[in-house]
C-alpha cells in the first residue's frame, strides 16, 4: 500500500497500488476526492484528515510513502536538538 503525493498525480499511479491520502487540509482532501471521481480511481482506499509527523497508521503499515513538496524548516515541535 502506498501514502500518495499531490492529488494531480493520482492518475500516475498504476491501478493495481492501493492508495491513501493524507493532508491536514480538508480542502485539499475535497480536492483529492474530486481528482479521485473524475478518473474513477477505484484503488484509492481513502483520504484521512491528519497531521504528516503524527499519523495514526500502525508503523510498517505502508510500502512506499511519497512526500512531494515537503519541506521542514527549523525545528519541530519536540525536536531537542
């Protein structure tokens, strides 16, 4: 199972990955759904509402994660360093 990127790539991903989408924006989710009817993406297994550095997926719960357009700058909240 993968984590997908920006939802205008949804139509890259080959049909037999199951896909999951995750975004702390739920406009951005909207937006993802649409993509997701409009192509008729049926591996897509859902859209969750959810912050990137506190996901609730079990740990090892995917095979590939793609981040694009992710950027960290400074510390994060907890970061000790």
């Amino acid at each position: 199972m993968s984590w997908l990127g920006p939802a205008y790539r949804l139509g890259d991903y080959s049909r037999s990955n199951r896909l999951c989408g995750v975004d702390i924006s739920e406009p951005m989710l909207r937006k993802a759904q649409q993509r997701v009817d409009e192509l008729g993406l049926t591996n897509v297994e859902g859209l969750w509402v959810m912050d990137a550095e506190h996901l609730s997926f079990a740990d090892a719960s995917f095979d590939v994660v793609v981040a694009q357009y992710v950027i960290t700058t400074g510390r994060t909240r907890g970061d000790p360093r």
